[in-house]
C-alpha cells in the first residue's frame, strides 16, 4: 500500500504564509511526477503546482509567483511554500504521486486544510 501523508495546513492571515509537506511510503511504485492539488467547498479539484523527477515545475496561474513547490532530497518528498495567501487560497490541499490520471498508478493524500481568514 503506498501512502501519501501530507501535514503544514492551517489557519492563516491574509497575506501570511505556509509550508505544506508530503511524505510518500509504501512499496510497489516508482518515483515520478509529484503535485499538489486543491479542492474548495462546492468547487471541483484542480491542479496548483507539479514538479518532475528532473525539477521542471508547473503553476496555476493564480498561484504563480506566490507559491513555490520543490522536492526534497530522498524524491519521496514534496513541499509547497505559499507566500501572500489570499482568501481564496482556503480549500483543501491534496499531495499526489504519478499524476492525476495515472489511474492505478496515481496516488493522493487525505489532505490538509488551509484555510486563509482574518
């Protein structure tokens, strides 16, 4: 069973920051594209930033420039910084392995709130 363990949500300040992290573990998959996704109440997932194995990155364009993902050294791990949050930054943020349409080989978290309010 691979699992994905993602932790850094919280409560935050308009304009604060956070580091959200995610840890895979498990057996039977490879190392491959890492990304973080976000889904709002009512709202459907959607992508928020992907990097790959070789450190090519990927940004919505409402979070380019304030948000930053990057892999740590054993490429098992990914981060998301986020700097100047905005209200609507607020959903749940999920960490995924392989991509989201890898089917069988695509792997998430169980995600981690943040919520951005005064």
């Amino acid at each position: 069973q691979v699992q994905l363990v993602e932790s850094g949500g919280g409560l935050v300040q308009p304009g604060g920051s956070l580091r959200l992290s995610c840890a895979a573990s498990g057996s039977g998959f490879s190392i491959n594209t890492m990304g973080w996704y976000r889904q709002a109440p009512g709202k459907q997932r959607e992508l928020v930033a992907t990097i790959t194995t070789g450190g090519s990155t990927n940004y919505a364009v409402a979070v380019k420039g304030r948000f930053t993902i990057s892999r740590g050294n054993a490429q098992n791990t990914v981060y998301l910084q986020m700097n100047s949050l905005k209200p609507e930054d607020t959903a749940v943020y999920y960490c995924n392995l392989g991509g989201p349409y890898a089917g069988r080989n695509s792997y998430w978290g169980q995600g981690t709130q943040v919520t951005v309010s005064s």
